[in-house]
C-alpha cells in the first residue's frame, strides 16, 4: 500500500496516479470520495468520512491481494494512524510518500489554476492552502519518502516506483533468509 500526502496544488494526485497506473494498483482519492459524499448530502468541513471510506474500500482491495495507491493531504497525524493501522490489520507492506513543491510561485500557480474535477468537489484558494492544518510526521514515520515535484512529473513517479520495487525485492529477501 502506497499512501500519498502533501498540501493541495504540491502535485500528489498526478504523481499517485503515475504511480498506481505504473504498479497496476487500485488508485484511491480522498477527493473523489468526499465529492460524492458532499454532492448527495452536505458539507462535512473537518469530519473524517472520506478517509474512512477510503480505508475501508483499500482493505477490501489489499484483503483481495491488490495493491493500492491512496491519494489524500493525511495532513493530520490522526489520517497517518488510520492508514499504520490498515496495513497492521491486513498485513499490506505500507509506504507513505510525501508530495512537495518547494516552488512557492509554482505551487501558488497550480493552486490557483485548479477547477473542479467533478460535482461536490472543493477547490481550496492559495490562502486556505497557507492556513491548511498540516502536522509535523511523528518520528516513527520518519522513513516516508519525500518528494519534491517541481519539474518533469514522469520522473519523479519513475523514481518512486523504482524505490517502491526495491524495497519489496528487499522484504522478499529478508522473508527468505
């Protein structure tokens, strides 16, 4: 199980897309859940239900033996927790990769230019990027990997799966010995 986080506009949901058509996984995306959820109900602001949603959808894929690819901000040290605690409970190898943009102007221009992918969907402005809740990693997480998606998106997805593929050659190994 990979899971994607990072602030809106840092490119996360191109790259985790990359990623889960690379690997063949099942791509997850909090956005769309919450979508659905907010175009046949009502807004749920700070409420949890995306991410529960998606978990319970991603442990029914990796009880199937599908990989999957989850595409959220995990902003929070409490959506972190959900998704250790998916993995412990299915047994899924879990990699966390954190999306950046250290290009203040051009994470400022994809915020800026996003639209609305579909109905319900929430299109954050750059202020509420700068305001958004976005916790410290925990020192037991510190082994995400961290990517800075400024420049050819292709090669950062080329780049998380070789790291993806090396460490799941590494467990197999450490499993047989």
């Amino acid at each position: 199980m990979v899971v994607f986080a990072g602030l809106p506009g840092s490119g996360k949901s191109a790259l985790a897309r990359g990623v889960a058509n690379a690997i063949g996984a099942t791509y997850l995306r909090i956005d769309t859940i919450e979508s659905a959820i907010v175009s046949t109900l009502m807004p749920f602001r700070d409420n949890p239900v995306g991410y529960v949603v998606a978990e319970r959808v991603a442990a029914d894929q990796l009880v199937a033996g599908r990989d999957v690819v989850a595409d959220a901000v995990n902003g929070v040290a409490a959506a972190r927790a959900g998704w250790v605690m998916l993995a412990a409970r299915t047994g899924a190898a879990l990699r966390f990769v954190e999306v950046r943009c250290s290009d203040v102007a051009e994470h400022r221009r994809r915020v800026e230019a996003r639209e609305p992918e579909m109905p319900g969907q929430g299109v954050p402005t750059w202020e509420q990027v700068l305001r958004r809740r976005y916790e410290p990693w925990l020192p037991e997480l510190s082994g995400r990997l961290v990517v800075d998606n400024v420049g050819d998106p292709a090669g950062h997805v080329a780049h998380i799966v070789r790291t993806i593929a090396a460490e799941a050659g590494q467990d197999r190994q450490q499993r047989l010995t």
